[in-house]
C-alpha cells in the first residue's frame, strides 16, 4: 500500500512545491509529492519531483543522488521511524503515482541509507 504523507514536514507544503532546486545538470526541479509504503523489505519513502525538459542522459544519477543528498536526507530527521530505503524519481511533467503514461518521461533509483549518507542501490 503506498499513502501519501500529509500532516509532515517533510513536503512543508505547498512552499516546498514551489521550490525550484537547481540540479547538478543544469535543470530544475520542483517537488511533486512524498509517498511512503510498506514493501516486505521495510519503510520506503518516495520523493517525486519534476523537471521540466528532463530527458534521461548521463546526468540523471548525479541529479538523483544530488536530490536524495540536498532535499530529502535533510528531512528525513523530521519524520519519526527512519525508512530502509529512499526511492527519488524525476520526471519531465507531473504524472499520477502508479499509471503509466506514455507521454511522460520518468526515471526513479533507490538509495539505501548509511552513515547519513544516500547509498545508490542497483535494481
């Protein structure tokens, strides 16, 4: 089951979703939402942003581990039970969690984290 987060300040509202973070390719991101879930693995916690003229390059993992770094680890502190996992997606328009749309360019990766630190995890 996956539940979006409300109440937390993990997303602090409308504010962080107008939020543009430069990324380390040059474009800019903005969040989307924060969704949590259950898996059989643990807590993970998905933060979806949004980067408008996003294609998929050889920029995107150091987008992704910069946004798991600089926006999410920071608030992970805030939220109460730590996640086993944090799942970071960026896409090129805003897109419903779970339906595919071929119009729309996503990629995700998972980081394990360690040490204070987003550690890139294989699929």
């Amino acid at each position: 089951m996956v539940a979006m987060l409300a109440g937390l300040d993990l997303a602090q509202g409308a504010a962080a979703q107008d939020e543009a973070l430069p990324l380390p390719s040059g474009l800019e991101a903005r969040l989307q939402e924060v969704l949590t879930d259950r898996p059989g693995d643990g807590l993970v916690y998905r933060f979806r942003f949004v980067a408008e003229g996003f294609a998929v390059s050889e920029a995107v993992l150091a987008d992704l581990s910069w946004l798991c770094e600089s926006y999410a680890l920071p608030r992970l502190s805030n939220i109460g039970p730590q996640p086993a996992r944090v799942v970071i997606s960026l896409a090129d328009k805003p897109s419903e969690f779970g339906i595919y749309d071929p119009d729309v360019t996503q990629v995700f990766e998972s980081f394990s984290l360690q040490g204070g630190a987003c550690v890139w995890e294989l699929f």
